[in-house]
C-alpha cells in the first residue's frame, strides 16, 4: 500500500506539475492550420534538369578569382514555391502561392530569390513575394528577431536592385561612348555632346571578349586623361611658379587694399594671355575647361602659390558661373565671348553678399535682400548696396566688366512681404560697364574697399546702386529662378573651396618639410629624424591627400552625368568638402609651424600669412556657420534623404 501511495503521490504531482506546464493551452495558427488541410500530394512535380541549365546564370565577378563560379536558378540554393494544400500554403494564402509560383520565370522548382540575366531581357525574381511570405508565416509562428532580419534584406535587395540598374545604366552608357570613341569623333569637342549622350543606349549583351576590349580601351582613356592632367597640372604650376609668385613683391609695399589689388592687373593680364579665364569657361560655350576635376587642378596649384591674387583670376570664374549656367544662347554670345578672348583684363563678379549679412536672405518673415530691382519699361532700376563681391569695383573702380548682381524684386525701402516666400522675388541680373557709364555717374559708386587680415590683393568692395537702369534683355534669372541659381553658383564654388584649401596645406606642408629634412637645430640629426616631428608630418599630409579625395569626389559628383543624381545629392558632397576642408587648414598650418618652431613665426617664412589666408577659408564663400552647415542641415531633413545616394558614383 505504501508503495501504491507513493505511485499515486508521483502520478497526482506530475499532472500538477503538466497542468502549469505553457504546452497545455489552445491550438496557435499554424498547429490549427495543420491540422485543417488535407495532406499534399505524394509526387513532386518533376522539374527539367535541361531547361533549368539552359537558362542564363547570373554571374558574380566574371574576372575574379571565382570566374566562372555561378548561381543557378533552381540549384541547391533555390527556395520552392509551397505545395497546394498544405499548411504554409493555407498560411500564405492562394494569392501569395500562386505569386510565389510566377516568380523566378519558372514556378515551383525554379530559381526563386535571384535575379537573372539573359542579355536582352531581365527576368526579375519576386524577392518582394518571399519576404512578405516569410512575414506572414512569423505572424502564425513567431521567431525572435525575424522581422528585424526581414527588413533589414528588404533593404537590402533595394540597395542591390538599384546597384544593379546603375551599373547596367553605366555599362549601357559607357558601350555607346565607346562607339562613338572607335568612329573616331572627338568626344571633347563635342558640341552637342549633352543631347547625343541622352540618346537610348542601346544594350547589347557583352561577351567575356567585349569585356576584356573596354576594359583594356578604359585603361587607354584613363591614361590619356592622366596624361592630360598632367600637362594641365604643368602649366598651371609654371604659371604659378613664374608668373603668379611675383604678385607679392608688387604689392606688399602698399598700403591700402585697393593698392594692392591695382597693382595685380599685369599679373591678370598675363593669367587672361596664358589661357586661365578662357580655362574656366566650358569647352561646350568656347572655352577651355574640359570639367572639373581639371578646375581642381588648376586651383591647387595657384594656391600653392598665391592665394590673395589667385582669387582674383577665380572671381572671374566665379562671376561667369551664373551666366554659364543660365545664360541664353545669344546671351553667352554677348556677354560670355569677350571673356574667350585672350587678350585684355576683363573682370566678371558674382554679386550676392551684402553689408548686413546674407545668412538669412532666404529666411520667411525676415528683410530678405536689401538690393532692390524693379521694372520700369524696358529696363530694370537697381538700388542698394553690398559687399565683399569679389572683382565687382572693376581696376578702376567703375564696375567689373560683369557684375551678375542678385536682387530682390521690388521698389527700393519696400519691405519684403513676410507671408510670401523670399526666393519667389529673387531675381538675377547682367551689369555691364557699359551699362554703368550709360548711367549718371553716381548710379554706381565704390564706397570703400575693407581692409583685410589676408588676401591682400583682393577687390570686395562695399558698392552702391542708385537707380541704376539696365535694359530688360539683362535678365539673366527672373524673380523666382535666381535663388536657385545662387545655390547652383555657390554649389560649384563649395568644390572650388576644397581645391583652394588643398593647395594652401601643400605649401605649408612642402615648407614644413623642406625645413624638417634638412635643418639639425643644433641637434646631430636633421629634425625629421625625430618621431614627434615625422609623426606631425604623416597626419598632416593625410589630412591633405583626404581633403583632395574628398574635393575630386565632389567635382566629379557635381559633373556626373548620371541622371538618378538629384541636385541635393550633388551639393551635399560639395558642401562636405567646403566645409571639412576648409576646417582642417588651419590646423594644418599650425601643425606644420610646430614642428618647424618658432622660425616659422618670422615673416621671411611662408607660415603666418598661410595662416592669415587660411582663416578665411571657412568663413567667406558662404561661412560654415551660417550658411553652409544650414544648407546641409536642410538636406538632412528632407524626407526624401538618402545619405549615401551620391557615394558610389
Ligand atoms: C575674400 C573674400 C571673397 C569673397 N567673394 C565673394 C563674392 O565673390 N561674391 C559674394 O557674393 N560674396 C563674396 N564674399 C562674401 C562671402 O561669401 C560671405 O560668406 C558671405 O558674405 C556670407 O557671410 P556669412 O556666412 O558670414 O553670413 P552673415 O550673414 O554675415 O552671418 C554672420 C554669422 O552670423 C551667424 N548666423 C547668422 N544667421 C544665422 C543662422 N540663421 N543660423 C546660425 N548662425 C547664423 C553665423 O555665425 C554667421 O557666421 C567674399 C568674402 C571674402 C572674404
């Protein structure tokens, strides 16, 4: 009986302990459906190992060191579509099976998952039917963490799909140039080269062949740009070297900012004779400059030289941007051709800044531009004043010979409407010399020139507009298209930054290394020997060899012509490397004054007027404080954001 006890004792205390037991509850989803669907078929349906073969394979990495390696649709890796009546299929749903079944171009047994290729056709995979059956299958069995692994492949089969449509886009492209290239037509001088290259592509399947071909006829184009490069790089630094140093000696003895400037115009001159200003105009309007990248070139060389005076060649450039960019064809005719000539000293300026800040001048409800414009018949009458505008005083004070001036559309002292939209009145307009005279002489007036910590021999003075008419054909972007048309100008001229600040680094560099490499201070070794010394030189030179990547990068984004690049994709890399370059100049001179010592504080040393120009570097152009992180922080915002859309291009 005791024994009997003790069983019954057992027995009572295991089916307490199975009634606590989560296993005993009601039927989940999936148990249920398991139970409600009659049992599949037997037999598989057979598929055809031939017709499975035939098809085309996607290939990863053709000449890599798995060439020839394949994913098959319908191999081992091939994901079934669900039997009829089964349990996942009651899950799924009919719908969803039967999507399951069409996609992969073969149904059950074929290759569902992949993409695959057949040269002329793309069959795509449903990747998207998988993974919203995987998702309705965790909503009757739920596993821990699935549905963070479900988004994060839904995100990535949207990352490889977009990859895929790229590179196929490029290839696609780059066949069609290469076409062109073998009938030997000069891409370059290609004056309609924007409208053929829009042609449809026509996308041929490449064999291994066709290949091994471009790729071999790439590496001759990539040579001959380096080539090209190179040359380019090699004028510009012989101008740099022999005609561009001599600017200080010209002007270091003076004492007033428009002195100095004056005394720059035969070292303009001979920038205008050897080609710089007709360099920044594009080979499409009859100029010389082939694309950006060749602008990054140029620009690091002449400021490894000499910034203040280099601005001045540069503010030509920067003047003729908005009239490159927006000008009409008889516009550019008139207005863009005499800077082609290589003769003469034509200054071009680009007007925006104003005495009282421009950080706001897109700002609802606050004063907006303070420069007026309004029409009266057939002219537009300008007032009001700004500053700092590189170039616009003109050698003689009486205008540059282009001014592109921004104003705001209105009668002057007219308050901006605080309801509407500022960029709605934005308006951009062509100012001559010609114009000027035309006027009464106090219709443009330089009130003063500010005297600067560096760029000595910069012209930005504050001017005054006084009803000053210029005729309606003027126009260059009417109200509503010119703020626009400033953060196109000021986009390109972000890129420009970060080619500045790679040259003003090199020079510090090169003379920091120079001293390094040869002076002992008194020890038995020349000081480069010394760790703390090299260690100072190795992050200084990869501060600089990353600001030029970063700035090549933007150039480079900034003249893509891939049309999946919005604008906004475009100038948040310019504005990245505006901004980080710039930032990292100043540090890069100090570091190269500490390892040199106090020598580097003389003045018969490059360092401290480095430095005097290196300060400016972040603040003009649009200061990173108050306008260009702004921008930046706009783009962040956007809803539409993506922040690695511009990376791989
Ligand atoms: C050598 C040189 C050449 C130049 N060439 C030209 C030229 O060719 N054409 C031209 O148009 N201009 C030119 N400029 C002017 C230059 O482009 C300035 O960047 C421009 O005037 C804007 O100045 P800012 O960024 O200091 O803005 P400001 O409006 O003067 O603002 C000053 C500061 O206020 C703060 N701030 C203001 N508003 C905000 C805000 N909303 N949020 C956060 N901070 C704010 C920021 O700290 C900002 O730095 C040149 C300047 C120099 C020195």
């Amino acid at each position: 009986m005791a024994l009997l006890d003790a069983h019954l004792e057992q027995i009572s205390l295991c089916a307490a302990s199975i009634a606590e037991l989560p296993l005993i509850r009601d039927t989940e989803l999936h148990e249920r459906a398991l139970f409600s669907v009659p049992p599949p078929p037997a037999v598989p349906k057979h598929v055809d190992p031939a017709a499975a073969s035939s098809r085309r394979n996607t290939i990863f990495n053709p000449t890599g060191p798995g060439a020839g390696s394949s994913i098959a649709g319908g191999g081992a890796n091939a994901v079934r579509a669900p039997r009829r009546n089964t349990a996942v299929a009651a899950v799924l749903g009919n719908d969803l099976v039967e999507r399951i079944r069409r996609g992969g171009g073969g149904g059950a047994g074929s290759g569902l998952g992949y993409r695959t290729y057949d040269g002329n056709s793309k069959n795509e995979v449903d990747v998207e039917s998988l993974l919203e059956g995987a998702e309705k299958m965790l909503g009757v069995y739920p596993i821990p963490g699935a549905q963070d692994k479900i988004a994060a492949m839904r995100q990535r089969h949207a990352q490889v799909t977009a990859s895929i449509d790229y590179y196929e886009g490029r290839l696609a492209e780059q066949t069609v140039q290469l076409g062109r290239l073998n009938r030997n037509r000069d891409f370059i001088d290609d004056e309609d080269g924007d409208e053929t290259a829009e042609e449809a592509p026509e996308a041929l399947p490449l064999s291994e062949e066709d290949l091994r071909r471009e790729e071999e006829e790439m590496r001759l184009l990539e040579r001959k740009k380096r080539e090209l490069e190179d040359r380019l790089r090699a004028s510009a630094q012989a101008f740099a070297t022999n005609v561009l140093s001599t600017a200080p000696s010209l002007y270091a003895g003076l004492s007033t900012q428009s002195e100095r400037f004056q005394a720059t115009l035969p070292i303009y001159q001979t920038a205008v004779k050897a080609g710089l200003i007709k360099g920044q105009v594009p080979v499409s309007l009859g100029g010389t400059s082939a694309g950006l990248i060749d602008a990054a070139v140029v620009v690091e060389e002449l400021h490894a030289v000499e910034p203040s005076t280099a601005i001045t060649i540069l503010g030509t450039g920067l003047g003729l941007t908005p009239l490159i960019l927006a000008g009409s064809k008889e516009q550019h005719e008139i207005f863009l051709r005499p800077f082609l000539q290589q003769e003469g000293e034509r200054l071009a300026s680009f007007v925006h800044s104003e005495p009282n800040g421009t950080a706001n001048w897109l700002q609802r409800g606050a004063p907006g531009l303070q420069t007026t414009a309004f029409r009266h018949g057939d002219d537009w009458i300008i007032n009001g004043e700004k500053l700092w505008t590189t170039n616009s005083g003109g050698w003689d004070q009486r205008g540059a010979d282009l001014q592109c001036v921004v104003c705001r559309e209105g009668q002057p002292n007219e308050p901006q409407d605080p309801d509407s939209d500022p960029s709605s009145r934005v308006l951009v307009l062509l100012v001559t010399r010609e114009d000027i005279a035309r006027n009464d002489f106090s219709a443009f007036q330089v009130l003063s020139d500010s005297e600067l910590g560096g760029h000595k021999s910069v012209n930005g003075p504050h001017s005054r507009f006084t009803n000053l008419r210029v005729p309606y054909a003027n126009t260059l972007a009417p109200p509503g298209q010119g703020a626009q048309l400033v953060e196109r100008t000021f986009g390109m001229s972000a890129a420009i930054v970060g080619a500045m600040s790679v040259g003003l680094m090199r020079h510090a560099f090169d003379a920091a290394l120079e001293f390094c490499k040869t002076d002992t201070r008194g020890g038995t070794t020349t000081i480069i020997r010394h760790s703390s010394v090299s260690n100072r030189l190795i992050d200084t030179k990869m501060r600089i060899e990353a600001a030029r990547a970063l700035t090549w990068k933007a150039m480079s984004v900034l003249e893509s012509k891939d049309g999946n690049i919005s604008w906004e994709q475009r100038l948040e890399i310019a504005l990245e490397a505006k901004i980080w370059c710039s930032e990292q100049v100043v540090g890069v001179v100090e570091a190269c004054m500490g390892v040199v010592g106090m020598k580097s504080y003389a003045i018969d040393k490059p360092f401290v007027k480095l430095l005097e120009d290196a300060v400016c570097l972040p603040l003009f152009d649009g200061g990173n404080v108050g306008v260009r992180r702004r921008q930046l922080e706009a783009l962040f915002q956007r809803s539409d954001y993506q922040p690695w859309a511009a990376t791989y291009v």
